[in-house]
C-alpha cells in the first residue's frame, strides 16, 4: 500500500534552520543538512525546505545548500521559497531537488505552474497554498499571509492541478502555530476534489493531529518546530499512526 | 569498475551520481558513443515526459545505441519506462527493449503516485538480501503492467511491475538514489552483477 507521509519542514534563512511561530517570531533551530539526516534516520518520509532569505544571494546559497543535501540525505526533498523562473527550478533540480514548491510567484503568473510542468514533469511541481479561515470561507492569501488574493482555496487548488501541479502543500495561516490541529475540513474537502497528493500544514500539537488529518483525507502532513524541538519525536509518531491502522512506513 | 550514466538532459543525474558515491563508486555522465560501449555498467535515469525524453535521446542517436548493449544496464523511473515498448504519455514510441507497454493509472485515483509503497514478490540478483515487503519511494503517473518480465511488483492499489528484466537489461519504477538504506542496498546489488 501507498503509505501517508510525514514530512518535517526545515525553514531556512541564510543557511540556518529557522522556524517562524505564526509565521514572526524566528528561532534558530540548527544546521539544516545535520538535521535533514537525523530526520532521515528517524522515518522522515520527505523533507521540505523553505528559503526565506531575502538578499541577492540567496539564490547561491540555496543551490549551495540543495547540493549539500542532495549529497548526504538518500529520501526526497521539496525546495521552495521564492521562486518565480523556470531557470530557478532547472538549477535547482540539477543540483539533487526533486520537487520544487511555488507559491506567490503562481498566483501573480499561474501560467508558470503549466510551464514548469511541461518543462520538468509535473511530478517535480508542488504549489503551495495559504489559506485562511474568513467569515465567507477559507480564502488564499499570499505575502506570508498578508494579502487577501480574493481567491477561494478550492477553486485554486482545482486551477493549480488543471494547469499542472503535482501535488498542493495547503498550510492553514489559521491553524499555523497554533499546535491545536490541522485544518481539517478544508484540507479533506481539496483532498476529495483534486486527483493529486495534498500535504496538510499548519497547527499540528501532538499525534492524534495527524491522525486526525490523515482520516480527514491528507495525503501527508508537513510540521516543523514539534520535530525541531522534539516535542513530537518521529519514531514514536509513525508507531502510534500505524496502530491506529493508518498505512505508515515504519 | 567502469560506471556511465546516460547523459540526455532529462535525469535526475545529480542525486544518482552523489547515491553512488555514497556507495564510494565513481560515474562519469556521458552521452558519448564510446565511453558507454565499454562501460561495465550502464545506469539510464530519467524524470519528466515521455514524448519529450524520447526526442532528446534521437539528438545523439542514443535510441540506436542502447538497444544494443549487452552490459548490466539499470534504467530508473522514466528510465525504465523508456525501455518499454510504448507509453501511453504523448503516445510515444519507446525504445522497445523490454516487450511491455506503459499505461496510465486509473482515473479514479490520484496520480502522481507518489510516496512510498512496498515492493513484493521479489526475483531477482538485484534484490538479494532485500526483505518482501520493502519499501521504496515512487514518483509517476504511469505505469507498466505486470508481465513475465516482472522481477518486483507494488500495488496501487492493482499490482504493477514495480521492477522489470529483459536479459542484461534491469529497470526499476522507484528511485532507487531516494529510497533510504534499501534502495541503496539495491543499487549496490546493481552493481555487484
């Protein structure tokens, strides 16, 4: 059987693990590639990382650091953060990424979605999605969840996957930091709605979040700063899933 | 030992090239006639489309070249689909090495089939000491049946050739270079053939 995936999500700012609780308030968390490998060892099914890093070379670092971890971590990994070519992408999966994510940069230019997809293979293209909870329903946001894009989660989603995406990392701007859950009526009614993977992120506290999330209709679930800081250990996340009869590689 | 992968600017040649060192052997990337001739071993990676895979191996005549080589060869992912004898993406003819077609996935379950999904009624050198219900990371949204040319199925949920043999020609579905301590396992059994 396929297995649901677990996938601790490394933020990166100038080289550095970092992890924004509501998306402001950063702490450091450690060398990324040390990290990657001990998530590795531990049944990490998949990691992301997640460039924030704003100077001109951000993108030299980036590479540098995908390199690196292409060199020593033997499961996939996602790169995203700000980027908006498809030059980007082609150096990015030369140097061992195997899926790159998209985000703002889609919603400004969806046509890029179609262009990576046909150029590398929709297999490699993730768009990620922040959404948020309105009185009118849950609404994409972009800018690190500042700007209102006016568009509904489900109808994106749907574009996203008509025009080429592989999979959809939908993070819940409500629920991010919270440690109260996943969102989970939003992440099951996409999930029901799209034919390819969805990632479920944002509020996860404890285990039976992921159990939650998983009977809810998530492909996989993304969290960051309860691997970091151990307060969730992986091995003993992945057991309590599969004698919950969830299908869990362990 | 003389390793090649295939160069066609359609592999993820990076991530196979660090799993081999990870295993301390040493590849050279090469699209050149020569060089692949006298390899010992020939690995054939490959991400992306169909269609479009198939039109940058005719730019070096690899199409002509491949079928004909007699070394162990190991094509992963698309690199095994490219093997196959026609895909159902872009209805493309492949190389026509191993007699299977490519067909895609139900539509009433999602594609890609991505994550990791256990390898089962294993037969073959390239899975010595690999234990039945393994698992492996798998990414795609076609797949080739189960033949007589199976040597590992997976299912989703029907069984499928999660692996594939036709005589020196191996050729696996997973990414062996992204599949933990056993996909390393199989490729160093690759290159113990």
């Amino acid at each position: 059987m396929l297995t649901k995936r677990i996938i601790p999500c490394l933020d990166i700012k100038n080289g550095r693990t970092v992890k924004g609780v509501r998306f402001e308030d950063i702490r450091d968390a450690g060398d990324p590639v040390e990290l990657a490998a001990l998530y590795a060892k531990q049944g990490a099914d998949e990691l992301v990382f997640l460039d924030i890093t704003a100077t001109n070379e951000k993108r030299k670092t980036l590479v540098e650091l995908v390199r690196e971890v292409a060199r020593y971590i033997d499961i996939p990994f996602t790169v995203g953060g700000g980027i908006s070519a498809v030059e980007d992408v082609e150096v990015l999966l030369q140097n061992g990424a195997d899926k790159v994510s998209v985000n703002s940069s889609a919603i400004h230019r969806p046509e890029l979605i179609t262009e990576l997809a046909s150029r590398f293979g929709s297999q490699c293209v993730t768009v990620a999605i922040d959404t948020k909870s309105t009185p009118e329903g849950w609404k994409v946001f972009s800018k690190a969840g500042t700007v209102d894009t006016g568009l509904w989660a489900l109808d994106w989603a749907k574009e996203v996957v008509e025009r080429g995406a592989g999979e959809i990392l939908l993070t819940s701007m409500s629920n991010d930091g919270t440690k109260n859950g996943f969102a989970l009526d939003i992440t099951g009614e996409i999930s029901r709605n799209v034919i390819v993977p969805v990632i479920a992120s944002g509020g996860a506290g404890n285990e039976q979040h992921f159990l939650d999330v998983f009977e809810a209709g998530a492909d996989a679930a993304l969290a960051a700063s309860i691997f970091h800081f151990q307060e969730v250990p992986l091995p003993g996340l992945k057991k309590f899933l599969a004698q919950n009869k969830i299908d869990i590689r362990c | 030992m003389k390793i090649v992968i295939v160069d066609y600017k359609a592999g993820n040649v990076q991530s196979v090239l660090f799993a081999l060192e990870r295993l301390g052997a040493h590849a050279t990337v090469t699209s050149n006639t020569e060089e692949i001739q006298s390899a010992d071993k020939v690995i054939f990676p490959g991400v992306g489309e169909a269609s479009s895979a198939m039109r940058a191996l005719k730019v070096n005549n690899l199409d002509l070249l491949l079928p004909t080589l007699t070394q162990p060869f190991l094509g992963v992912c698309l690199g095994m689909q490219l093997l196959c004898q026609h895909s159902e993406e872009g209805d493309t003819e492949m190389l026509g090495i191993i007699p299977v077609p490519v067909k895609k996935f139900d539509a009433a379950i999602k594609v890609p089939h991505m994550g990791w999904n256990n390898l089962h009624h294993l037969k073959s050198d390239l899975f010595t000491g690999i234990q039945e219900e393994e698992y492996a990371y798998f990414v795609h949204s076609f797949y080739a049946p189960v033949t007589e040319h199976t040597i590992a199925q997976s299912s989703y949920p029907e069984p499928f050739s999660a692996a594939l043999q036709y005589k020196n020609f191996y050729a696996v579905q997973f990414h062996t270079e992204k599949s933990g301590p056993a996909g390393a396992h199989i490729l160093q059994n690759f290159l113990n053939l």
